[in-house]
C-alpha cells in the first residue's frame, strides 16, 4: 500500500513537470546586455501577423523589452513578411533596411533611425538577444513599421500579438493634381476599402483642403492623422462609424462648440492606447457619422474650440503654417498618448507630399 501511494506521488509529481515544462516551452527564453549588464527575460512570446499571415516562428518571435514589442529582423522582415533587403555591417554596428524606394538605417545601441537620410528619435534601441542561445538581432516593431514605412500598427495584449498591415501601392508615382474645389461629399468609409495609398489621397485631399480653407487647420495635418489613426479608412472604427480621428463619445467634457455628431450614435472598439512608455488595449466607445465629412468637421471643431479649464487646449493651432508647428500644438494637448505620434506623422506627410493641399 505504501509502495502504491509512492507510485501515485511519483505520477503526480510528473504530471506537474510536465505543466510546468510545457508553460516555459510556450514563453519567450531570451537573454540580452546593455551596457556591461546582461538581463534575462522569460515571459510572453508575441506572434507577429504581417498582411494577417504570421511571420514569425516558434524559434523567432516577437518579445517585450523595456515597453516596447522587438522583433527579429531577418525572419519576420527578410525571409518572410515583406522581404526586405536588408544589409548589417558588423564594425558599425548598422542595419540598413530597403524596401519599395524607402530606405531606414538603424544603429544597435542607439535610439534613432534615418529614414531616406532624415534622422528620427525613437524609445528604444536595437540590440542583441539571445534566443536559447543563439544571437540574433531585434529591433523595435513600431518604430520601424510605423516612423520607417508608413505601415500600420496594432498591438493586441490579451491575444500577445502585433499586427503589421501595409498600405496598398500602385506603380503610378506621378503627383497627385489638386482639384481647385471638393468634388466629393456624403461618402461613407465603405468607399476606402478597396482604394490604394494615392486614390485614399485623391479622394481625401480636396476634403481636407476644403476643411483648411474654412478653419485654418492644414489639409496635410488632418490627411495625415487620417491616415494614421484610420489606416487609410480601413481600419474597424472607420468601417463601423466613418470615425477617421479616433474621435472619442467624451472629448474635453463636450463642452465645446462647433460638434456635428449628434450626441448619442456610437460604437465601441478595442483600440490602443500608450501610458508611461507601455503599450495597452482598452475598449472604448467612439463616435459614429453619417460620412467622413462629417467626420472631418467634427474634428476641425474639436481642435478649434475645445477647452482645457479656461483655456483653449488647442491654442495657436491656426496662428501658425508650419505643419510639424501644428502637431506639436496637438499632442502637446492631449489629442494622443503615442510619444512618436508628431513624428509619425510628419513622416506620412514627407513622404506623400500631403503638404500640397496646403494651398
């Protein structure tokens, strides 16, 4: 009877092993150094979706360092994924990645990115790691698909995943004619989802410089953080709501003047959001329109006349025709949590020529 009940002990101890074996197994095991101290991290492993297919493996994956989601470059990047040329040069510690006439050069060790020669602040360094024992080169997932090349970034928490999707491109790089009046209006986002990166321009950039003409607030700016916050309006709020802002059902207590939303249409979203460096997911509730005009009205109103206490939290907005002036006015008042959102954006803007509806 006692050699039975060891038996069991023996079985049971087993089992947990093998639980708490196979737990480790579908984690992340990586070590990393920075400066002369070497760091061990052993948590969550993040599958990376590139155009909804994963690019990354079991062996390769996606890892939380420091706040941020890195990535390694060659699996996710190069060998599957968009296929970047990428090219590492060992002595000066320098990855260059080339991909569709846009070329990013990043720096191990160091917490900036040259793209097409323009140098860019970003929150953390590449670096090395060690996957199970082997050295592989990681680099920052926002930074690089987002401030490098214009794709869109989301990050899931509760399904450990980052989802890249690229903008769709055509082979006419012509520019883009502005229109001398707006020949679009009561359209709804349904329109956007088979549109490429310069019909979306087209179709949206007489809107906005028609918007720029009444209020003051550069199409470039609102072309861009459409872009950005609606990934080309075809992104679920946009689809659902003709939200292209990621405009809020409460924004400054609603106080302010000018809002075309009628106060009770809405839908709810999982979206997210940046606090203290870190990435999260909430779910939120966000206003629904008739159109994108609408949509397009209601945030000039916003930035124009809403107030932090007595004071406009927009202030200066109009009174300046610097772009980049303009969106540092409104991150600086709270519009979004991303610390990389101004330069985000004046990426889309350089790199789309959106500044040509500025007229």
């Amino acid at each position: 009877m006692q050699h039975v009940t060891k038996l069991k002990k023996l079985v049971i101890f087993l089992l947990a092993f093998v639980m708490i074996t196979s737990s480790v197994g579908a984690s992340a095991a990586v070590t990393y150094q920075k400066g002369s101290r070497t760091y061990s991290y052993r948590g969550s492993s993040y599958t990376v979706y590139y155009n909804s297919k994963q690019v990354s493996t079991k062996k390769k994956t996606g890892v939380l360092i420091d706040g941020s989601i890195m990535i390694p470059y060659k699996a996710c990047l190069v060998k599957r994924g968009p296929k970047m040329t990428a090219n590492y040069n060992k002595s000066s510690k320098k990855l260059v990645l080339s991909y569709n006439g846009t070329k990013v050069k990043l720096f191990v060790g160091k917490k900036k990115i040259k793209v097409n020669g323009a140098k860019k602040k970003i929150s953390i360094a590449p670096l090395f790691v060690k996957f199970n024992g082997k050295k592989t080169l990681v680099i920052p997932a926002r930074a690089v698909f987002e401030e490098g090349f214009g794709f869109t970034y989301e990050y899931h928490k509760k399904k450990k995943a980052v989802y890249i999707t690229e903008p769709e491109t055509t082979t006419n790089s012509a520019p883009v004619e502005v229109p001398e009046t707006p020949q679009i209006s009561g359209m709804t986002a349904a329109a956007f989802v088979g549109m490429s990166t310069s019909q979306f321009i087209q179709t949206m950039g007489p809107i906005a410089q028609a918007d720029y003409r009444k209020t003051g607030i550069l199409a470039s700016v609102t072309l861009a953080q459409a872009i950005l916050e609606s990934g080309w309006g075809k992104s679920e709020l946009a689809q659902k709501g003709n939200n292209l802002f990621g405009m809020k059902t409460i924004l400054s207590g609603n106080t302010w003047s000018g809002s075309v939303w009628d106060g009770y249409n809405s839908v709810t979203i999982n979206t997210g959001e940046e606090y203290d460096g870190k990435h999260v997911t909430i779910s939120a509730p966000f206003r629904k329109y008739s159109c994108v005009e609408q949509s397009v009205a209601d945030h000039s109103a916003y930035l124009l006349n809403a107030k932090d206490g007595s004071s406009y939290r927009y202030a200066g907005l109009t009174s300046t025709n610097s772009y980049k002036k303009q969106l540092t006015i409104i991150k600086n008042g709270g519009y979004a949590t991303s610390s990389t959102y101004v330069s985000q954006l004046s990426s889309l803007i350089e790199r789309y020529g959106l500044n040509q509806y500025d007229q």
